[in-house]
C-alpha cells in the first residue's frame, strides 16, 4: 500500500484559516487564541513530538483577517519557519519572570482593538494550556480586552475532515489491520500480556507506524474489567479473551479501534458477545448517512448490545477520531450533531459477558453521501483465534 | 539486568500523602485540587495510557487530613479500585450538562470549610485540566470557598525522588542505553531517517520499553538545525551527524537522554564538539553535589561550550526528569534552587558546530551526598560511527 503524501498543501491551511474567520466574524470575534497541540497542528501544521514536555506554552493568534502569527520559544523557530506561517515571534523560554506573557499580550494588543473580544477554547474537551497564574495575568494585561469563549469555532471545523486528512487516517488504520492480522506471531498460551503488549508495538512501527501513543488491552476469562488498563505479566491462559486497542499515528493522524482475540477455542458465551458486538456496529454503519444523528447511532448500537435498553456505564459507544485519540463528539443518546460527509467516528459497542466481565469491539468510518466507509477492515461475526 | 518491582507500596503513597498535608498546613490549605496525570498518579498510583484521550477530567481531592478521594469517570473506577484509594466517587462521562462538576463541588464542599482556601497548580509547567468554563462554574459554585495557588506544594515533593523512583528511571536508562548500542544494526547511508525512527523505537522496545513517548532526532552534516522535529524520509548521507533523543518509559518512569552518530568517519568539526559537549557535561557532573545551585550546573556546562560567555537561545541546559520527560527545574542562570540528595536531572548542553547548526548532548544523574551518580552511561569524548 502506498503511503499518502506527508502534510498539507498551504491551500488547506489558509481554507482553514479563513474559515475560522469567517466563524469568528458573526460571532463578534477580535481573535482566536490558541494554545495546545491541536488547535495549533490545524491551523499551521506544526508537526512535532516536543508537546510531550509540559515545560514551555505555545501560542498561536489568529486575527480576524490576515495570517496566523506565532508566538512560541525559541527552541521551535526552526521547526515553524518550515511551516507556511511568516510572522514568528519567539522567546527564550522557561523565563521564569515572563513566560512569554508579554509577548503575547503585545501581540493580541496589536491584532484586536482595544474593545476586542478574544475567543478561547473553553468547552468539553478543551483546555487552555498555559498555567492558571499566567492565564490571569494575560487576562488583566489584556484588559479591557476580553478573553471569551471561541464558541467551539476550532471544535466545529475539526469536525469535518478533507479527504487529504481521511487518507492519513485510512492509513494509519490500514497500518494497524496488518499488525492484528499478525497477533498470532506474538500471541499465545503462557506468554505475558505484557510481553505482548511490547510485541505488538513492535508490529505496529514494522507495518509503518510513525509513534505509538496509544495501547491499551486486557485478557481474561469471559472477557475483560475495564479497557483502560496497562498491560500486568500475568500470562495469557487457555481460554483467555485478548483485547489489543491501539491508537497509532502517521502523519500526526490517528486509527483507534480494537481487535479480540480467544486464546484457544472461545467459549460459547464468547462467541455469542463477539457476534453480538459486530451486529451492534453493523447496526450503526447501516443508520451512519448524513442527515441521521450521532444519536441515532447510539441507539442502533445499544438495542444491539442492551435490548432491555439500559445504557452501560462505559458512557459512551464511540466518537469523534482525527488529530486526537479521541475528538469530539460522543456518541451518547443526547448528541444531536447532524452527521455530515468528511466526519470521521468510532463505533465502539461493549458488552457484559459475564458478572463485571465485558467485551469492547471498536471500527472507524467516515461519513460518505451514500453511508458509511469503513476505514478499519469490518470484522466478520466469528472472534479470532490465537 | 533484573527489573525492579513495579509499582510502589501504600507506604509510599501514605508518606506523599502526609508530607503534602504538612505542606497544605503552613500554607493554609483546606485541600489539594489535583487534575493532571502526574498529579494523580503521585499520590494514587494511577497509572494508564488513557489520558491520551482528551474528553474526560479526572480529579482527585487531597483533604487536610485522611486519604486522597478520587472524583472520577465510571470508566476508571476499575483501575482505581486497584490502587490505595478507597473513596472513588464516579459519574457516567461524557455528561454534556454537567461533567463531573456537580460531584466535584459537593466533594470539596463536604471535606472543606465554607472559608476554606482549595490549593490548584498555577505556576510554570503546571496545568489545570478543566475545560475553562467548567473551571469557572466551578469557582463560583464553590464560593465563597477559593481556589488559590496550591504553592508548589506537589511540584516541591516531586522534585526530591525516592529510592524506589530513581529505580525506576534507571532501568529506563538502561534499556534506552542498550537500544543506542544497537543503532549500528539499524542506521547507515542510505537509511531513510523515518526509517531509522521506526527501528530505534522497535529496539527500545525490544530491550524492554513499555512504551515510547518520545522519540526526536536530526541529521546533516556539521550538526542540525533543531532537536524537536520529526523524521524526513530523506536519507543518511556520509558525514551526516545523526542524533536520536529519547523518552521511553518504564513503569511510567522516563529517561530522556540523546547519543550522536557520524555517518561514516567524522569532520574536525563534529569530533571537536562532542569532545567539548562531553566536557561540558563532565564539568556539571562535578558540580552538581548536595549545596550547589542548580544555576551552577548552567554555568559550569556553558563556560565549557561557550567559552565566550554567551548563552544560547534553547533556553535552559537540563532539566528535571522522572514521571514527566521533562519536570522542575530548569537549568539556566535564573534557577537558585539548592541540589539536595535523591534530584534527577538531566544535563544537555548544546554548541553551534557551524553556522546554525548545532549538536546537543544529554545524559541523566541523579544527586546522591557525595555527588552525581549517573544514571544513563556517561560517554567518551569520541563519537559513535555508524
């Protein structure tokens, strides 16, 4: 499979740019101000590894018209200027007087009037990232300028994906299907789940993953107590159900979905939750066109795995998938978003097998005029074998 | 090598328990806000991959006195049970009215009070994780209770680590070490530098990663022009430098440290630098004993680097290093904090080799009484040859 080309062209950016304007006009916004990885990524494609260390803030402004300007340490100008954005700013960060406040107040001072409202992210799944006692210092420099909420701008147009950022998704699922298929390399009675854990991220980086910030899994008789946890060295015993659910990322995109695996033949109990979770996630493809509701998905989902219609306290059956692990929305019963072509979801129904034991299946699909793609290769009914 | 245990013992959590509640006493705190993945795991032990996922907070609530309560989404309960804490209060997240906010007031409301003051990280590399207008909802229901600075109280208790913690970072650096001697088998002319990405991080595994949270690198000839970016697919060239930086993880402690490659036999230039990188960090390894200034460690390493006095525009020359890639402190001139026994930091000076192009090198210590013990393998002043 040939890889998509790497990054975006600078048509796609100013796109974006310009329809954050266009947002932030009718809602009476001076500009945005951005601060974490994400909101950043999109707006000027600034690509690397380095947000894992929680020492230095990054901003970006967006005026109402014009370019973006950053206003970041000096340790990524050489990484931005390879960007399509000009105006560049820097300091010498850590500064532990002034962590770039200054800078950054100057240059909102410069792009908005002095009765400008500045919009930030500040709903569910956001944060504002940079520390509280500099948030309130850049409030009060900033006044009578005021920091408010960007009305989800980023959030709604994050939502709808071009098909340049689809294909990266498309490959990486397409880079996590080959691992699976493999597991059998990896997988079996007496190894530590551990040991798989480490094995299978190896699989993953050999198929062509770039990095792998996400691997969770579990094993255990009739299936598993919760999805989130790290790998013990318990070894892997006959009967065992194997979850693996990764979140691999190429080119800044991510796949998140889960395979199940029986170690041995699978019990009956097993193979009826496995069915059941795979009819659950077909329910919600078939219903996944534009015009239906994330709602509606969630409720072909639950009549599929709950027919008495009780919900699960997971709390959600999916969600929104792109730049991020997970990205807005959830697919619980009050999401009304009206589903669209370009958004990219997972459909991810569990299933209580056995007392507290439960069972997670997880496909990605984009939303197509005519229904859903999938992204990740629909499983059929029967659980593999390991 | 043998592995250490992995986790901690109750005790352990206990103590940061008490000496946190000590610290919330002078200071006159009613209770700790904790929101951060650090934060939390400090003092409960939690310990998972699923902070990835950017949707839900999570809060744990230190009162004055008695055990840490976490106020967490349903999904972790499970893997909570499994640690110390025993009173875990959850909601069904995502909650698109109230996400967890309601739980968290009355918490805070039932162990504070009404006048009490409530401590949340504000200072540099601290972060509240609450979206901003769920932070705001919550000051004000909250009131006339205050969220105040929690005056780096966790961020003072983190920076002193103990036996069982340097453990930890110590096997991280040595499997990392491993993985570097093994850069030969993977990196030569030719190889794509994305490629030698991939294979590094598949032979960190191999000796024994969790996982690899962080992995930077570059290469050219006389050096490179950052050390934050991510792999091009452009080849190795004879008399490239190559250097690969570091953060893998052990039981969700990091090293972080980089080695440098010559591609082929080395330029003057480049065997000069390293001399001098590696007597750089030689000349802060000598300093850094219990009563020395973290300031000191700046100024031993620049005056071998820059011998001119000028200080470069990275920013700092080190750091701390544990839960986090990067923590408290930071080594530049401004720093005054006084090394005691059980710091880890890393020392990572950098020098121009020619115009704009730069080598860095990093190797991690840990302070003992009488002096630096490192913990990633101190190297020679030649440079590896792949």
């Amino acid at each position: 499979m040939t890889a998509p080309e790497r990054g975006f062209s600078t048509a796609e950016f100013r796109n974006r740019t310009r329809a954050a304007q266009s947002l932030m006009a009718e809602h009476d916004l001076a500009a945005l101000l951005l601060t974490t990885e994400a909101e950043i990524r999109y707006y000027t494609g600034f690509l690397t590894r380095f947000w894992e260390s929680p020492t230095r803030p990054w901003f970006v402004v967006l005026p109402s018209s014009g370019e973006p300007i950053a206003v970041i340490p000096s340790i990524g100008a050489h990484l931005m200027k390879q960007s399509w954005i000009t105006d560049i700013r820097t300091w010498s960060a850590p500064d532990y007087v002034d962590d770039g406040i200054s800078l950054l107040s100057d240059t909102l001072g410069e792009v908005t009037p002095p009765t400008g409202r500045i919009g930030v992210a500040d709903q569910m799944e956001s944060l504002v990232r940079i520390p509280l006692a500099d948030l309130r210092m850049l409030e009060s420099r900033l006044l009578p300028r005021l920091l408010v909420s960007d009305q989800t701008i980023t959030r709604r147009l994050r939502l709808v994906k071009s098909e340049t950022e689809i294909a990266k998704v498309r490959h990486a699922c397409a880079i996590a299907d080959r691992a699976f298929n493999r597991v059998p390399e990896i997988a079996s009675e007496g190894v530590a789940l551990s040991m798989v854990f480490r094995r299978f991220q190896m699989l993953c980086l050999e198929e062509g993953a770039d990095w792998l910030p996400y691997l969770a899994g579990a094993a255990g008789q009739s299936g598993y107590g919760d999805v989130i946890s790290p790998a013990t060295d318990v070894p892997l015993s006959k009967g065992d159900v194997l979850m693996l659910d990764t979140g691999l990322v190429w080119d800044g995109y991510f796949c998140d979905f889960d395979r199940n695996f029986s170690v041995g033949s699978p019990d009956k109990e097993v193979e009826v939750a496995h069915g059941c979770l795979i009819d659950s996630v077909q329910a919600a493809a078939e219903r996944a066109r534009p015009g239906a509701m994330i709602a509606d998905l969630f409720h072909a989902m639950n009549a599929v795995v709950n027919p008495s219609g009780n919900i699960m306290e997971a709390g959600r059956l999916g969600h929104g998938l792109g730049m991020q692990l997970t990205e807005w929305p959830s697919i619980i019963p009050q999401d009304e978003t009206v589903l669209v072509p370009g958004m990219v979801l997972t459909l991810e129904p569990s299933v209580e097998v056995a007392n507290g034991q439960i069972m997670v299946h997880e496909e990605n699909i984009v939303i197509r005029e005519n229904g859903a793609e999938f992204l990740s290769a629909p499983q059929p009914p029967e659980i593999r074998v390991v």
